[in-house]
C-alpha cells in the first residue's frame, strides 16, 4: 500500500470519497481542484513570508524543479514551466484561517486516470502558500537563486549580500539595495522588506563552508531565518475544490482541512503523516488485503480510516453553495 500519509494519502482519500458521494447521487463532476501546504499556525506567524520550515527545506527550495506542471483547464490541456510557475497563481478563502494562494503542482492528469474522472472539464492540483511567498518567490526564481545545477566557485566566501550582488546587474555606484529595488520594479516594491527580513542584505560572515549551489546556499540562509522556534505551532491546510452538475443546477463543494500542531516537535506535519500510515497498518493487520501495489482509494479502506482520522482531530469541513 503506497501513499499513505498526507499529501499523497490524505488527499487521495479525501477526495475519492466525495468524488463518489457526487457521482453516486447522478451527478457530473465539472472540475476538480485539489491543493495541500504546510505552513505556519497563525499564532505562530511572525514573519513577513508567513513560512516557516515544516519539512525537508531543500524540497522547500527546489520545489517545482521537478517537471513542468500539466493539468487540464475547461477541457484544454495546460503547462506551466518553472520560470511561470510562482507567477501564476490562484486565490482562495478558508473561513476562520484567511487567504491563500495556490501554485500548480507538476502532473495533475494522471489523476485523471487514478480517481476515475477521465470525463472532468477541469484537473488542477497544487501547493498552498500565504499571499507574498509566491510572489517573492518567484523573484528569487529570476534571480537564479534556487539554481541547483552547478557550484559556485567562491562559494565558501560568499556573504549573503555578496551572494546577492552576484546575480544582480552590474552598476559602478549603486549599492545592492538599490539594485534589487530596480530588478523588482513597481509592481513588486512592496516585497523588498521580504528579502531584508532574510537576511539577504548582511555582509558579517559567509553563508556557508562548503563548495556550493545558488539554491544551497539559499536554503542554510533560509533554514536560519526559517527554523522553527521550540514553542512554534505548524498548520496543516488541505483543500478540495468541486464543482459539479445535478438535475440542471451547478454547485460548488469546498472542502478543507486544517491541522495544528503542539510545538516544534508534537507538529500537525507528523500528526497527519504518521497518523494515516498507523491506521492503514493496523486495517492491514487486521484482514484488510487486495493484490497488487495499492493507493487508498477502496471505500473499504478509506471510510474507515477517514473516520478514524476524524475521532483525532483531523477533519473535513464541506460547504456547499449553488453556482449562478
């Protein structure tokens, strides 16, 4: 049984189930859109990126370096490649937790074939950060920041200013600051507090003392800006996005999922990975068996589970609103 935990696992399940209940009451699923993040509990939110590191920081730093994103919108196939990525973004709304933007996650057609929804208009799977990191991000994208490619060759004395300087255009006066402000125009002025707040500006000492990467020095500057604190609070936010036709009527069906963690350690990150994976072992252990390599996308074994998941603390809460 593979896909277990959170994302992939949790939202395998999750979504499986209501696109079964759509489709078991004679309805035509229209689109589906499905995204997942970890990120910062909101009393622990204390920096200007609204991020802290969770999980692995170098997947963090490389993310969507691994292929072009494929989903399907109104029928029509669409790719977005890496340098497009953090531009093109969506926005949604979680009652009680706020605004999220979304970002597309490499090859969403193949659910297509895993759920059973070869017919959907509409197949978009992504990653959730808060408003500005997407931005941001994608301006140390077009630095070459996140460039994992080659080694820097004097890396080992690179200051971050330097590191900075280094990918900025030259200009015999200008001090790196104002460089910056230039390469990232009006539109996007209001993210230079941003980069400051990481420390990209300092000048004290080297970032690191190894032969290095663009994005590896990136990710030690950012794991020093972006450690969780003992007494932090992680957040886990999965949301599913339907919409769907039933006796002529459209409707759209949100349903999200929010976790909080304890602290640094107890987090909502292992919580919603560890936990599935126990509970899938235990229903295996228990008599639960079909041959072969396997998702959890049986209702013998997602319905159980999900309630189970439920009676913990991790659970999905549906709104269903009439679309015009």
């Amino acid at each position: 049984m593979n896909e277990t935990g959170v994302d992939p696992g949790i939202d395998h399940m999750s979504a499986v189930k209501i696109i079964e209940e759509i489709e078991g009451k004679g309805a035509k699923l229209l689109s589906f859109k499905s995204f997942c993040g970890g990120l910062i509990a909101p009393e622990s939110d204390d920096n200007l990126w609204h991020y802290k590191f969770t999980w692995n920081p170098r997947n963090v730093v490389l993310a969507g370096q691994g292929g072009v994103a494929a989903f399907r919108q109104n029928k029509e196939l669409k790719y977005i490649p890496y340098n497009q990525l953090f531009k093109r973004t969506e926005r949604f709304e979680i009652e009680g937790y706020g605004s999220f933007d979304g970002y597309a996650n490499r090859d969403s057609l193949k659910y297509l074939g895993l759920y059973n929804i070869s017919a959907v208009e509409t197949i978009y799977r992504g990653t959730l950060r808060r408003p500005n990191y997407c931005q941001a991000w994608d301006v140390l994208v077009e630095l070459g920041l996140t460039e994992d490619g080659y080694v820097l060759e004097n890396s080992r004395s690179l200051t971050p200013r330097q590191l900075l300087n280094a990918f900025l255009p030259y200009h015999p006066k200008d001090s790196v600051e104002t460089k910056l402000q230039r390469f990232l125009r009006e539109d996007r002025k209001h993210l230079f507090p941003l980069f400051e707040e990481i420390g990209l500006f300092r000048n004290s000492e080297p970032i690191y003392s190894e032969d290095a990467s663009p994005a590896r020095l990136l990710q030690v500057l950012l794991e020093k800006a972006w450690t969780l604190n003992d007494w932090d609070k992680d957040m886990l936010v999965m949301l599913h996005e339907f919409e769907y036709e039933l006796k002529d009527k459209k409707y759209k069906l949100l349903s999200s999922m929010v976790s909080l963690g304890e602290d640094r350690n107890f987090t909502a990150m292992a919580n919603t990975v560890g936990l599935p994976i126990g509970i899938i072992a235990k229903h295996m252990l228990q008599g639960y068996s079909k041959p072969g390599v396997q998702l959890p996308i049986d209702s013998k074994l997602y319905l159980p589970v999900l309630e189970e998941l439920k009676s913990l603390g991790i659970e999905f809460i549906d709104n269903l609103v009439e679309n015009d």
